[in-house]
C-alpha cells in the first residue's frame, strides 16, 4: 500500500489550506484511493485538533473532519512545540490526536511513498 504523509502549517480559518489538507487525507484515505495516511499539523494548524470549535451553519468544522479522520485510521499528530506555544494541552485535543515531536515527522517523511505539504 502507498503510503502518504501529509504536513499542514496554516491557521484553521480564514484560510483553506488546511481544510484543503484534511479533505486530500480523506479522499486518500478512501476505499476508491486506498492509501495509509499521516497528517502532521504544525505551527497554526494544530488549533484545527481542537476540541469544542464552534463554527457558523454551513461553514467547514475542521474539529469534525479530523474526528472522521481518525475514526477511518488515519493517524493525526500535532507538534508539540507548537501546541505549547500555543498554551493547547493534550486534554484540548479531539480524541485520538497524539501530540507529535519533529523527530516523529521526520521519520513519517524517511518511511512515506509520497508528502504533500499545505
């Protein structure tokens, strides 16, 4: 199976990039595609993990995509350093996102077919 890595760097909202991110991890994910998919999210994409987003009716909720996202297996982390600049705790995180270092991204990048950066 192809593997696919991909890293996210941008702000939840007022944005698409991340979004963009985790629709691509989707689709990827699909049984029509079939890849083993990672997402990294760093600097200000790790608020996009965070639990209790409150967004307006038919506006994307990045706190739910991920949640399907790792519901289907995807594996989501987020950089630790990040999180902490940001004052985000493990305990703020959707279930079943991991807090992540750089030297786990850099194995994901050693061991992935493909890496797709937003």
């Amino acid at each position: 199976m192809v593997s696919l890595t991909i890293i996210a760097n941008d702000a939840p909202y007022g944005s698409e990039k991340t979004w963009n991110a985790l629709r691509l991890a989707n689709a990827s994910s699909s049984s029509e595609v079939n890849m083993d998919v990672k997402v990294f999210l760093m600097g200000d994409s790790v608020a996009s993990a965070k639990k209790g987003q409150i967004t307006p009716d038919g506006y994307y909720n990045l706190e739910k995509m991920i949640t399907d996202l790792v519901t289907k297996g995807v594996e989501i982390q987020c950089c630790g350093t990040c999180l902490k600049s940001r004052g985000i705790s493990d305990a703020d995180l959707v279930s079943g996102v991991k807090r992540g270092t750089m030297i786990i991204l850099a194995r994901w990048v050693k061991e992935s077919d493909r890496i797709v950066t937003f």
